[in-house]
C-alpha cells in the first residue's frame, strides 16, 4: 500500500504539524504510528515518482505550491 502524504511535504513545517497533531489528537483520530511518521528521518521514506493522483488533478496548483513553500523564520 501506498501513502501520498502531502500533508507534510513541506519540511518546515513538519515539527510544529507533528506537535499540533500529537497535542489535539493524541491519537484519537488517527493512529500513533501515523503521527510519528511525520518525524521519521528521509532515510525511512520512500519517494518515488508516479503519476499524479486523477481524483487531486483540481488540487494539483495549489498543492504543489504549498509544499513548495518558504515559511518566514519566526
């Protein structure tokens, strides 16, 4: 099985996701594994290219410019 997790695509923003998570889930709603693989170092993540999903072409634009973006230091 494969996983798209676009969500944390985006690595300067994984720390303070993965705290959000962990802090109003506490794996209530999704499980714990899953939150802890938002900190899992690259070295444990597969990335390979395939084709993008059909059912996330309306999304692609923005997704792609999500993950792509720079994030201010604050």
């Amino acid at each position: 099985m494969s996983v798209l997790h676009l969500g944390w695509a985006n690595e300067q923003e994984r720390a303070a996701r993965h705290a959000r998570y962990v802090e109003h889930d506490q794996g209530n709603f999704h499980a714990r594994a899953h939150l802890a693989s938002i900190m899992w170092p690259d070295s444990r993540v597969v990335t390979r290219r395939c084709p993008w999903p059909a059912s996330l072409e309306p999304y692609r634009e923005l997704l792609v410019e999500r993950i792509n973006r720079v994030v201010a230091p604050a």
